[in-house]
C-alpha cells in the first residue's frame, strides 16, 4: 500500500490580489459566495485585451 501526503494552506486574499496585479492583471475582483453560487470565494481577473468567454457562470 502506498501513501501519499500534501501539505496546503489558505492564502489571505489581499496576497493573492497582489499576486494577480504583480501578473499584470488589473482591477482583480472577488466574489463572494452568496453572488457566486460557488462554495468559496472566487477571484476573478482578466489581462488587459482579453475577449470574455461565454462560460454557464455569467453572471460573475
């Protein structure tokens, strides 16, 4: 039998906002769960110039 293990750990949402601005990002946004319907809060970031896909969660 074999085990595998994993460490993770939650990052603060200002670093990753941080992170996404550093990526060239601007203006990212979070959405909480409550005007999501997602479980988690979900950051939504586009690059500058990008065309929007039609996905089933427009209404982020």
């Amino acid at each position: 039998m074999r085990t595998r293990r994993a460490s993770y750990g939650a990052q603060p949402q200002e670093q990753l906002v941080g992170f996404a601005k550093w990526a060239g990002l601007p203006e990212p946004m979070w959405h909480e769960p409550d005007e999501s319907a997602f479980l988690q809060p979900v950051l939504v970031a586009r690059r500058p110039g990008a065309l929007a896909k039609v996905t089933g969660h427009d209404h982020i």
